[in-house]
C-alpha cells in the first residue's frame, strides 16, 4: 500500500520507481516476519556502532546517538555523541501535569527538529547510522505512538533494523551505559510513574521485588506540590522548598511500615500532608516549606525502610561478589534521597550506582543504549511491534494496584 514518489527539480514527477531509494529500501524489509534484512548484525561485533533512538513516552521529546564499541554484554560503557531533550513544562504547567492531546501534539511538532539536532550534534548523517531504536512502552499512547512510527519510518527507508525498547528497561540499564555495572544488581526504580524495587540479572532478566500499590513516587511528589500550590514539575519544586524547611515539624505516617512485603503505599502519606495544611491554613511560606521537609524527611525514611531490606533478600538470593544497588528514574535526581541511599550503601558494603541526574530523568541516550545491548545478544529488531502503553519489566509477577495492567505512567 505504498507509493514512493520522487520529482525532477522543474516540478515534474518521474514516474519509474526502480531508482527511487526509498522504492528500494522498502524491498529490503522482510513483510512476512515484520524484520528488517541487515547482514552486519552477523559480522563480528567489534567495530563502533551508531545508534539514533528517539524518546516521546510522557512529557519530554528526545533524540540522542550512542556509540559503542565491541559488546556491552562483556565491556560496559559506551559514548554518548549527542543527547537532545524538549522538554514541555509550559505546556503543561497550567494544568498542574501532563494532558496526553497536548503532548502527542507537542512531539509531533519538534520531533524532527529533535532528530535533525542530535545528528549534527553527533556530526552524523541519517544514512550513517547502524540501528534506529525508540521508546515502545509505557507511556501516554499517543507519545509512544509519535517516536515508534517516527523510528520504523527511517528505518524502513533506510533499510537500518528498528529496536522498540521499554522505557523502564533503558533507566534500568544506564548504569551500564555510565558505570560499566556487571549483572546482578539490586535497582530502585524511581519516577513520576513508576517506583519498583528489581533483581536485575541480565538484559530482559528483572524480578520484581516490591513495587507501589497506588501512587508512584514522584506523583506523591507532584501532587503534593499542586495542593501547596508550588506548581508543576513538583519534584524539584519540593525540594527546594524543603531545603529551608524544619523536617521534624510534622509527623506522618509511615504506610506498610513493618510489614513483610517490600511495597510501598504513598496515597495515604499525601492525605496526611492536605489535612496537616488544612490545619494550619492560611500557610505561610515557612508553613509550607516545614510541610515539605517533613513530607521529603518520611518518603526518605520510608525508602530507607524497603532498600535496606531489599539488599539483605538480594544478597542472600544472588551472592554477588561486588554487591550494587542501582538508583534510576527522575525521582533520582533528589540530593536527600541520593544523600540517604549513599550513606546506607556505605554501611551495607554495596557499591551505588547513580548516573548524572540529566540521564535520570527522560532521554533517548538510555534508549539507545537498550538498544546496543540487545543487539550484542544477537536481536535483530522488529518492525512488527506494537507500542504497550503498559508494558511491566517483569511480566511474571501480577500487578497490583493502579498497575494491575503494567506499569504505567
């Protein structure tokens, strides 16, 4: 059903399709299977490879070029060549959060931009690129749906492999991208939809250990930053009015705590913090910040709580020589939760991982670095592929909660 076109530069058009490339591209896709034929997958993986991906999941429209040498699997590490980021916060800052229309509309209007910029960036052209990879799930069904065609369409003219990567699975995999972590390792997933606690054992091997049974992190962040009226993202918004807040102001609960499970529940915790302000309203500014070191004080104690017994069922479970706990997602990038998780690592001899906060928040470089690993273990893509906008890591466990479908954004 498709018709490639070409023009002469007087306006006219030629009609014989036997030299347009993109008529000879398209015959080098394979329909039956949905995969694109490309021989250098079969050659030795030594030589450098470039990988264009594009991120459009929530919020944020990405492109970035990963370079890496040899097989990730065996060597780690890698270089990032460009990595470009839209973010839409005044799109959306008037709503208090994301309004999915507004969104998919956004990224339709720059993605182009976005890639044509990481490609000068990485002083690339398109048709240099080894492999086109883009976020496949979760996220916001029309984002998602922005990056993969957008990715199978260049791919499918260049004749290059596509690679749908889940976007938990690129923030479970930086650390291999910025510290050359080796497998297992203990992972804190940590965002604005998503907070899990998972074995990582090897790229598509993730256990999940303990996940929120409704609010995920960084929406307890944000909502609680729309009802102090601190606006929208509300993550940096808190801890920054935290900074000059009294953290032992208030008391809150601490929902779970005790219990034998990992999980976590946030709902309650940001009920506390609305009637502790309706108590005290009219607020002041000092009101607010207290509320929100109080509030940043337990969710840190409440992480404390469900790690620390993670890292004992890890290390009995994995045995692992050099003991890692990896923090990834955007909630990452909190300095009192990064400050607490690097002082209990210390006390409990494990190594922590925590890449730049620029990579913890949403990007193509970790989605072009899933995208290498699967490619050193032999994948070769698929154009067929559908985008989840909920697509668990572990797709063993059941969900519960709000996720009982997958995770979610």
């Amino acid at each position: 059903g498709f018709i490639c076109k070409q023009f002469r530069s007087d306006g006219s058009r030629r009609k014989s399709p036997h030299n347009n490339p993109l008529a000879k591209a398209f015959n080098a896709v394979t329909f039956e299977t949905g995969r694109t034929k490309h021989s250098h997958i079969e050659t030795e993986m030594t030589q450098p490879r470039r990988i264009l991906a594009l991120e459009s999941s929530c919020d944020e429209t990405a492109a970035s070029v990963v370079i890496w040498h040899g097989d990730p699997a065996r060597d780690g590490g890698g270089e990032i060549a460009s990595n470009v980021v839209i973010s839409q916060i005044d799109e959306h800052a008037a709503f208090g959060g994301v309004v999915p229309e507004i969104a998919a509309r956004a990224h339709v209007k720059v993605m182009d931009q976005v890639v044509k910029a990481a490609l000068i960036d990485a002083n690339l052209r398109l048709n240099e690129v080894d492999a086109i990879a883009a976020t496949a799930g979760p996220g916001l069904n029309g984002g998602l749906l922005v990056a993969t065609m957008t990715a199978k369409a260049m791919a499918a003219a260049l004749g290059k492999p596509f690679y749908p990567v889940n976007h938990l699975e690129g923030h479970a995999l930086t650390a291999r991208l910025t510290d050359g972590v080796s497998f297992p390792y203990l992972l804190l997933l940590v965002s604005g939809g998503h907070t899990q606690i998972l074995t990582v054992r090897g790229v598509g091997a993730y256990e999940r250990m303990a996940t929120t049974i409704d609010d995920a992190l960084g929406e307890a962040f944000d909502k609680t930053a729309k009802l102090l009226g601190l606006g929208f993202p509300g993550g940096p918004a808190v801890e920054k009015a935290a900074e000059s807040g009294n953290p032992k102001r208030f008391s809150f609960p601490h929902p779970l705590k005790g219990r034998e499970s990992l999980n976590l529940s946030l709902s309650g915790l940001k009920t506390a913090v609305r009637l502790k302000a309706q108590d005290a309203a009219p607020l002041s500014e000092s009101d607010i910040a207290d509320l929100c070191a109080s509030f940043q004080e337990t969710i840190v104690e409440i992480l404390e709580d469900r790690v620390s017994r993670a890292m004992e069922r890890f290390i009995g479970a994995e045995q692992p020589a050099e003991p890692t706990l990896v923090i990834a997602g955007g909630v990452a990038a909190n300095r009192a939760i990064r400050t607490m998780l690097e002082r209990l690592a210390s006390e409990r001899s494990f190594r922590l991982a925590a890449p730049p906060p620029r990579l913890c928040t949403d990007n193509a470089a970790m989605i072009a670095w899933a995208a290498a690993e699967r490619m050193a273990l032999g994948e070769d893509g698929n154009m067929d592929f559908v985008p989840r906008p909920r697509w668990p890591l572990d797709e063993t466990r059941t969900m519960i909660g709000h996720g009982k479908r997958g995770a979610k954004v």
